[in-house]
C-alpha cells in the first residue's frame, strides 16, 4: 500500500526540535511521515525529490531555487546564537585555516560574508570541509574551525578565540539571521498543512523546557544553560524582520557569486497570488553575463530555451573566460591495465570477471610499448584506470607508478576515486593514505571517472555496487586539500532525468566553491551498444550540446568545459566548441571502455589541431594542468 503522507524531512539538532514537536505522533503522524537527518542531507533530499517538505539551510534552498517557505516558522537568531561559531587559539586575524563542517552551506556561506566584512583587504583563511570531530581536533597552531548545531554547544567554553556569526551578522546587517526554514517545491504543502506545522510549533515552544532537559540527560550538558539557549538565543519565528533579515543575506551571498539570486516567498503568497515569472529570455542574459544560477533555473534553460539560445549563453561564457580564441588539446594515451572488476556495471560493456577467459591485466611489456608509443608521438602524460581488481594491492600500483616514472616520465592523470576507495577497502586504511602513498609514488592528478550520474537513485539502478555519490565527491575533497587536482565528469542517458543531472553539477559545483580543485569537466551520453546491460535513456547529437551548454553555464566556477569528439564525432566536436567548450580533449590512441560499446572515433595530433582550425580557433597543446606548451597557432 503507498503511504501518500507528506514526506518531512527535519534538521536532528536540538534547535530545531521545538519546531517539530509531536509531528512523529498522532494525531499529526496521520498526515506527516517525519524524518531527522544533517542538515545537508534533509536538503539533499528536497532537491531529489524524496522529500516533500524540509526543515533546511536557506543557502541549500536559494541553491535549489523556485522553493517556497512556511511562514512564521524558522530557526534564527537576533545576535548571538551560541551554535555557529569559529573557535581557535587566537583572532581570526591570525588563522590561516579553517575546518569547516559542511552539513550546513548557510553557515559556510555566512562565515565567507562576516570574513569578508572583518579581514577586508586581508587574505580570508583557507576553507576545508571536515567532520564536525575532525574540525575541532584540527584547531590549533594558526587553524581554526567552523562548528555548528548541537556540537559548537559541545565545545563551549573550551576555546579562548569564538566568533560567533549570529552576532557578527547582527552587527554587520542589523537584522535577525534565518539559518534554516521549512521549503519545499511549489504546491507541496496545503494550508491544513502548515497548520499542522503551526500547532507543532506551538507545542514545542511550550515544552522547551523539557526539551532542554532531555538533551541534557542525553549528553550531559547543564540543563540550565541548554533551556537559554533554546528559550533566549534561538528564536523560531519568521515574520517581517527575519525576512528582511533573510533577503538581505541572499542578496549579499548573490552578489559575491555565493548563491543564485534568490528572493523568500511563501506559500500562503502562492495561494493568493500567481508569482511573477522571469521571462527566458531575460534569464539568457543572466546566463550569458556569468551570474550564478539555481538549479530550478537550469532546468528552466533545459526545457524551455531553444538549442541555438543556448549555445550563444555559454559561447559568451567560453569567450569571456578564454578571451583570446584558443582552443587547447593533450597528447596522452588512455590506458586501461585490467578489465577485471567487482562492480558489475549495467552500463560497461568492458569489464569481465575474475577468472573470465577475456579478463586481463597488462604486462609490464605491453605498457613499455604503449607508454614508448606516447613518448615518441611527443605526449606528455597517461590516463590509467582500469576495474577494480580484488588482487591487485596497493603495493603492485605503487611499484606501477614508480616504474613508469622512472622509465617514461610522463604525467600520471591515474585512478578514478572509485579505484581509490577500491583500495582503501582493501588495504582497512583511510582514502587519504591510498592517496598519500600513491602520490609519493608518482600520481600527479586525479581523473574524474565513475562519476556517472552523481544521485543514489540513478546509482542505485545502474551500479548497485558502485560508491555513493557522498564518496566519490568525499575522494575527490581529500585529494583537492593534498594539492592534487581532477577533472569532473558526467555520464548521462541511462535512468537519469534532467533533474538529476542538473543535481549532479550542483554537487560539482559546490565541491569546487569549497576546494577550487577540478580543472575541467567532460559530460557524455551512455553509449548502448553490444555488451550493455541497460536501456538507453534520454540521449543523442542535440541532447549532448544542450547538456554540455548547460553545465558551461552552471559551472560558473570550474575554467574549463572538454568537448566530447569520442562519444559523438569529430564534427560534433567541433560544433561542441560553440557550445561552451575551449578544450578538445586528448588524441585517441586506443580508447577501450566506450569502444567497448562499439564506439570507435579516433584522431591524431595532427587532426585535432585542424577541426580546431577549421573550427575558428587557434590550437595548442597543453598539460593536466591547462597550461600551453606550444604556441596557440
């Protein structure tokens, strides 16, 4: 039987509970079916559709965009709030770095604003994402960390320098500060609803008291200091101030290029009148001058914008970023070093068991041969990946990598992060030591395989087995704060919606506001051919140049957007270049994973630097890092 109860997901931490007081039980349970989580995820699960309603930061809801809000309800604070804070041994003046717990973007996003204000000309500290643990046992030296919820009240008292950004922001704006409030998508929630909503509040702020009273048999802290802090430093109203309070955030975060434009509206406005909507065209302009967008404004551009609008929003954005007509290429050779893998991927028509009569594992020999091959055509680095191998161990990569930069010294773009967490699976050790050890082996940067569709629903279907979307994202954090940089990529075209791959650039995107760590991105669609255990999804020529002007123009932050020749032709590729793309890739001198599939498109050097030509744009080759190594010509 389909439980068609409203789908509510709530922030777990003690702020939040008097907003959700009893939604768990009758007589609300008939018609609310309640969960807790982190902040990030409640929003995760509101931009996936697998909630309907959710108690969430503000950032993550401007993020998403075209959500509506509960009135009257919220989690916000007129000064100091006690449960966003940045603590260390000394002034933020003097902290290099930061540790910040990424659970809620609005707190991040908060702290980038109130350092802005403070350091002014100043150079801001260094931002890296941790566990809220992690965060505070980083404090110390010239490190500071950003802690919120339930643990900043954990650790009070315990740190000589707190900065506490409910007051900061007070002092800065002069206005209550909404960290987080019910949204959901357009319709969701009927009036009977909120006042469900309502009596829940109502209900909570009676028994804050006893709130505070469990949370501190629960973890020991002073009931006392608990039931202020509930009673006198969170407020949990919405009105006319806090949404003052609340655009004048969103309007500061738009324009540092923090947040898309976002304004507050409520459903109970929905009811009463239609919202006014963007014109495309006016929304267009906005693409093409670079301005940040929100998901549900992606979306608008994918359904609505004509194919030939969309190419000239992300050309002005290529040209505007590359202003000098150069269109780079890297000699490099894609090097597949075994088929066998574990995963079973519906859509890989490459990987064979272990033991499988097809299955193999390249030979020293062989990669002597294909590594000379790339030496002698002037080629400056390898991509090697292969499946996941229950018996190659980190040793046998180790002696790899050292081998063949001792004999070929080429660049080495090497592992995707599923083989990465493949290996730290393996060896019972941490992604950063897998990433330790193989980069003083040689590893230069990461590739952005096994990114797919970065949403668990479409994994799920495609690639049980494979990571989740958290850790593929978790590898590439760690090896963005080792110094060690990656590309992103997107396979498209098998369950997946244009939600989700809208979703899966949000997520790069905000990776790459938080470690600035990825060069360039690269999108395909499947390739369904022999071997695929899958039915193809949406996909084809005029998908792909849609999908790839799309990801120029949300990935405001990442330099770079790589044309797709292999997967749709050289002529395609060339057109890709119009569509937002100043990369052509790398020369094909075998490429197995799609061919696999029975795509086969190869070029030479020689080649590609004619289509580029031919194109309108000047060619140079280039390394992993997107530097020219030849003059543009």
């Amino acid at each position: 039987m389909t439980d068609e109860r409203l789908r509510v997901a709530a922030v777990g931490y003690l702020n939040a509970r008097p907003l959700y007081e009893g939604l768990d039980r009758e007589p609300a349970s008939a018609r609310i079916r309640l969960d807790c989580a982190l902040p990030s995820e409640v929003a995760r699960r509101v931009a996936e559709d697998e909630a309907d309603l959710g108690l969430m930061p503000v950032a993550a809801a401007a993020a998403i965009g075209d959500l509506r809000m509960v009135r009257g309800c919220a989690i916000a604070a007129r000064g100091r709030v006690r449960s966003v804070v940045i603590v260390g041994d000394r002034p933020l003046e003097q902290m290099d770095e930061i540790a910040v717990d990424l659970s809620s973007r609005t707190s991040v996003i908060l702290a980038r604003l109130v350092m802005r204000e403070r350091l002014r000309k100043r150079s801001a500290p260094r931002l890296v994402g941790m566990t809220p643990r992690e965060a505070i046992a980083h404090v110390g030296e010239r490190r500071g960390a950003l802690v919120i919820g339930d643990p900043a009240l954990e650790i009070e008292g315990r740190f000589g320098y707190v900065l506490d950004l409910g007051l900061a922001w007070w002092e800065m704006a002069g206005l209550p500060f909404v960290f987080a409030a019910w949204c959901g998508r357009p319709g969701a929630v009927a009036a009977s609803d909120e006042q469900i909503l309502e009596r829940a509040k109502a209900a909570g702020l009676e028994r804050r008291g006893a709130i505070a009273a469990e949370h501190a048999e629960r973890t020991g802290l002073p009931v006392g200091s608990l039931k202020s802090y509930l009673e006198t430093a969170i407020h949990h109203d919405l009105g006319d101030a806090e949404r003052r309070g609340l655009e004048r955030f969103f309007q500061m975060a738009a324009s540092e290029g923090l947040l898309p434009r976002a304004r507050v509206r409520f459903y109970d406005e929905d009811r009463r009148t239609a919202p006014a909507r963007e014109s495309i065209d006016r929304l267009l302009v906005r693409a093409s001058q670079g301005e940040r967008l929100s998901a549900a404004e992606g979306e608008r551009l994918g359904e609505e914008a004509s194919l030939f609008d969309l190419g000239l929003a992300a050309d002005a954005i290529r040209k505007r970023k590359h202003p000098k007509g150069v269109v780079t290429y890297i000699v490099d050779r894609n090097v597949n070093y075994t088929n066998v893998c574990t995963t079973s991927c519906r859509f890989c028509a490459f990987y064979r068991p272990l033991g499988h009569p097809e299955a193999y594992v390249l030979s020293r020999e062989e990669l002597a041969k294909k590594l000379q091959e790339v030496v002698d055509a002037g080629g400056v680095q390898i991509l090697l990946q292969g499946g996941l191998h229950p018996e190659l161990r980190i040793e046998w990569y180790e002696d790899l990598f050292r081998w063949m930069k001792r004999e070929f010294r080429l660049g080495l773009h090497a592992l995707s992060p599923e083989e990465i967490l493949h290996l730290a699976r393996l060896e019972g050790i941490t992604v950063r030591s897998v990433l330790e050890r193989l980069h003083a082996a040689g590893l230069d940067s990461v590739p952005g395989g096994g990114a797919e569709i970065l949403v668990d629903r479409v994994r799920r279907k495609i690639a049980k087995a494979k990571c989740t979307s958290d850790e593929w994202l978790g590898v590439m954090r760690v090896a963005h704060h080792m110094g060690l940089r990656s590309s992103a990529t997107m396979m498209y075209g098998t369950v997946d919606t244009a939600r989700d791959r809208i979703e899966h650039l949000l997520k790069i995107r905000d990776l790459q506001d938080e470690t600035g760590g990825f060069t360039a991105f690269f999108c395909w669609d499947f390739q369904h051919e022999r071997g695929t255990n899958i039915e193809p999804g949406d996909h084809g020529t005029l998908l792909y140049l849609r999908q790839q002007a799309i990801a120029r123009i949300l990935l405001d932050n990442v330099d770079h957007v790589g044309a797709s020749w292999v997967t749709q032709g050289p002529e395609i590729g060339q057109v890709a270049l119009r569509f937002g793309a100043d990369d052509f890739g790398s020369v094909m001198f075998e490429e197995n994973v799609v061919s696999s599939a029975g795509t086969t498109f190869c070029m030479n050097a020689d080649g590609m630097e004619s289509r580029i030509r031919a194109a309108g744009f000047k060619a140079t080759r280039r390394n992993v890092h997107y530097e020219w190594l030849t003059p543009p010509a």
